[in-house]
C-alpha cells in the first residue's frame, strides 16, 4: 500500500486540492479553497498579468478582494501605489479573458527579503583576514582602527571614534561626562 500523499503527488495534485475533496461539504472552508484556486490561478498567469512587474513582484496570497504580493527590493512596498490601478485593470481584464469570476480590488505590497545569508557582500573586507571564527576578533579590529588614527571616545572610553566622542554619547548627551 502506498502513501496517499505521494499518489496526490504523482496525479499533480496538492495536498490543499484533497482536502478541498475532503472538506467540500464543509460551509466554513469554502471561502479558504476559493482563496486558495484563485491564487492558484494568479500565480499560473502573472507574467501575462503584470509583464515586466512580475520579475520584481511575486504572488503571496489572495484573501477577500486583496491580492498580496512579495517583493524583495524594499522600493516596490511604496512603488507600486503608482502603478495599482494599470496593475489591477490588467488582472481584471485577464481574469474576464480566461472566464473567471472574480474581482481584485487592491494590492498590498509586503518586503520579504531573498535569502542573502550565503551570498557574501561583493567587495566587503576584501584584502583583511576573515576572523569570523576567532577569538582575537575584536582586538585585531581594534588594533587596525588605532592604526588608522582613531581613539577611544572621550566619554565612554569603550568605542573608538575619530572624532573624539562617539555617536553614542553624542546621541545621548553625554559630552562633558
């Protein structure tokens, strides 16, 4: 006997899809599967929805009239104000080419950063001995900021600056301490 997850897999079908078979019956789950095709459907067809957009713009969810979006360049949260309504008419006219029945009213943009913690940052500390494992970190840190000219702060005595007092203690105004 098999697995009836991995025959729902074989057959192209996810596990959302059978419990939409499961639950049909249910009147409280109908609107979370109608939900759930409608993304299906955004998702399918949002290169031909939003055409250059879809390569900064990524489909989240659609949840009551509101379509969610993902990017990963922080600009586009704000941006896309501008470009909604040219956005949204083109799903609508889609939607209505492909005989579906259903409305987009707004857009929500939300940042959701790619994973960048693998990817080191082009050019950063190029050219210094990668401490990231050692002990001696900070004191090796130190000792090429002293070498650069720079001193411990004037107030705290715990941050080297090179102008006397560090942003710390400018902040919280500790100049004459």
């Amino acid at each position: 006997m098999t697995c009836p997850f991995i025959e729902w897999r074989r057959e192209g079908l996810s596990s959302v899809d059978n419990l939409s078979s499961i639950l049909a019956d249910q009147k409280g789950y109908q609107d979370f599967f109608i939900a759930h095709r409608i993304t299906r459907f955004i998702q399918a067809h949002w290169a031909e929805m939003a055409g250059k957009l879809a390569l900064e713009l990524r489909v989240a969810y659609f949840k009551n009239g509101i379509l969610v979006l993902e990017s990963s360049n922080q600009m586009w949260v704000s941006e896309v104000a501008f470009y909604q309504q040219d956005v949204l008419n083109r799903i609508n006219e889609v939607t209505k080419a492909h005989g579906r029945k259903f409305k987009i009213f707004r857009l929500k943009v939300v940042f959701r950063p790619e994973d960048s913690a693998d990817r080191p940052i082009a050019g950063l500390g190029e050219g210094l001995p990668d401490l990231r494992e050692s002990p001696e970190k900070l004191r090796v840190m130190n000792e090429m900021k002293m070498k650069q000219g720079m001193a411990f702060c004037r107030c705290c005595f715990a941050v080297l600056t090179d102008g006397g007092i560090c942003s710390f203690c400018r902040v919280e105004g500790k100049f004459g301490a």
